[in-house]
C-alpha cells in the first residue's frame, strides 16, 4: 500500500517538475524576444 503511494508521489512529482522546466523555458525564451525587440526599437 505505502509503496503505491510513493509511487505515484514521486510521479506527480515528476510531472510537476517537467511542467516548472516547460514553463521555465518558455518564459526564458518569451523574455528573450521582449528584450531583443525592446533593443531593435
């Protein structure tokens, strides 16, 4: 029983972190495009 918990503990966790990394780079990448068009202006 308590290994069924863990198990899916550490999946949501998993998936928690994915979605931080997927967001993280995502904002990495939107900032980029707002400085670079905010130099070209």
């Amino acid at each position: 029983m308590f290994v069924i918990i863990f198990k899916n503990a550490s999946f949501v966790i998993f998936c928690f972190c994915l979605k931080v990394q997927i967001f993280y780079q995502k904002t990495k990448l939107t900032y980029r495009g707002v400085k670079k068009s905010a130099e070209w202006s």
